[in-house]
C-alpha cells in the first residue's frame, strides 16, 4: 500500500460531493433500528427529487404493494423502516456522484452492476434468512471504491484499465498495479469517512475475501451475489471477467443447484425494473 496515496485519497474524500443527512444518518444506524420514524419522514419529504425516486421504487412491482404509496410516510407503514431506509439510501447513493471524469470508466455499466449485485444480494438474503434490506444496500454499496478512484483520478484510473487490458488481469490487479491501493482500500475509507455502519464497513472490507479472518456473513452473500451477477453479464460489459469464487463462501450459503438457478432468474427479473428506476 502506498501511504501517501492513501493520506491524498482521505484529502479527495473531503471534496467529493456529501449524501444528504438524512441518508448519512440512515447508513449510520443501518446496524439497528434506532431512529425516529416521524422526524424521518419529514427530513426526507424535504428532497423532492429524493422522495421521488424513493416512491417509484416502492410503487415498483418488486414490492407487490396492493395500493399506490404517495409519501414517505405511507412507504413505512406499508414496507417498513427497513424497507424504506433501504430505498431512500439506493435513491441517493446513485444520484451523488457524478460521472464522464474519466472516459474509459462507463458509470452507467458500474451502477448496472452494482444494482443487480444489490438485488441478486436481496434474494440470497431471504433465501438464507439474513437481513434483506441490509443486504441489498451492502451490495450496492460494495464496489463503492471504483468510483471513488475513478472520479478522484481519472487519468490513472483510465491508466489502471488500461493496464487491466494489457494483462487481461482483474480490476483489482490492475489497481493496485497503478494506485498501490485497490478499490476495497478506497471503499472502505469512503465507508469510514461517511461513517457508515460497521455491517457496512465489513461488508466493503472483506467482498473479494469471504473466508479473512472476522469477515461476516453479508460479506459472503455478497461475494456470492457479485460473482453470479459478473457471470450473467447483467452490467452489459464486453470485457466483463467473472472473479474467482470461494468454494467455502459458495457452500457457506447452503443452497442446492435448483436453488441457485432460481435465485438467477429472480435477480434477472429484478434488476432490469430498479436499473430503470435508479439510472434510467
């Protein structure tokens, strides 16, 4: 790791552009359920472009809701809190940064990606029991670090793909061939400094190693999750490679071969409506 990089890459977080507070405030407590629901409501209702997307998500036929929702409000009561914190933070997270810094990084491709990994994440989640909303803002949020290297550099990130090119090697790889540091690195400093949850944090962490010594069990969903969504090609990447996938995470979910063509077909069906929705 290249220390000085590291301290110039804490420097070019400070200026990229912040989440709004509510949405910091819902990462934060992503662990618990501690907020007052009432006050949420109101903080959110005051970003119409926000509470807009927020609804249409809600509204979306992934959430099968019998009645149309019109307020942040109704969301909670007919979707729940975590539900509803869940939109709101995919809602936000894809409209903050922006894109075209670098001219070889397709952001659209990336937040195609990162919104299947979320889904395909979601759907592993109910079918292992595990927090669903939680999993799917850690999926969206696990590759976070790419774009926090792209925007801040995009000449030696467009050099880092380059690189990845030459060698038919992995983004990883590549990064850390160019920066010193990788996008776990940077993501996780993004977590950090937007004090996201520890859930999130580790999540960030520990995605392309599911069996490190104190990595959770979201980071094994969405090692999992991130590997079936390169193999579907559902970020519509040419030069898209499907990362080495750990055995011991594959197993660690306990799904049979049915299982898992099920969960293909649910996150295919899934992502294309909420891509819509989020990038349009």
């Amino acid at each position: 790791m290249n220390p000085l990089l590291l301290h110039d890459l804490l420097e070019h977080l400070r200026e990229l552009p912040s989440l709004p507070a509510v949405v910091m405030e819902l990462l934060a407590t992503m662990d618990g359920p501690d907020t007052d629901l009432g006050e949420l409501a109101k903080k959110v209702a005051q970003d119409q472009a926000l509470t807009a997307k927020a609804l249409r998500l809600a509204n979306s036929s992934a959430y099968g809701l019998q009645a149309k929702v019109t307020t942040i409000q109704q969301a909670i009561a007919f979707l729940g809190f975590d539900s509803t914190r869940k939109l709101i933070t995919a809602a936000a997270v894809t409209s903050n940064f922006p894109g075209g810094r670098c001219a070889g990084f397709d952001t659209q491709a990336f937040w195609r990606h990162s919104i299947a990994s979320a889904a395909c994440a979601s759907v592993l989640a109910r079918r292992t029991r595990f927090n669903q909303d939680v999993a799917f803002t850690a999926g969206l949020l696990h590759d976070i670090g790419r774009l926090v290297l792209a925007s801040s550099y995009p000449v030696l990130y467009q050099q880092a793909l380059d690189w990845r090119s030459a060698h038919d090697s992995s983004m990883l790889e590549a990064e850390r061939a160019i920066f010193g540091i990788d996008h776990v690195v940077a993501g996780v400093a993004l977590a950090e400094h937007w004090n996201f949850s520890d859930a999130m944090r580790l999540a960030i962490a520990n995605h392309h190693a599911p069996d490190a010594p104190g990595a959770s069990f979201l980071a094994t969903i969405i090692h999992v999750a991130d590997a079936i969504v390169h193999a579907l090609d559902l970020a519509c990447q040419e030069d898209d490679l499907v990362p080495a996938v750990s055995s011991a995470a594959w197993t660690a979910l306990g799904l049979d071969e049915e299982t898992y063509l099920q969960v293909f077909r649910e996150t295919e069906l899934q992502c294309e409506e909420i891509t819509l929705i989020l990038i349009g």
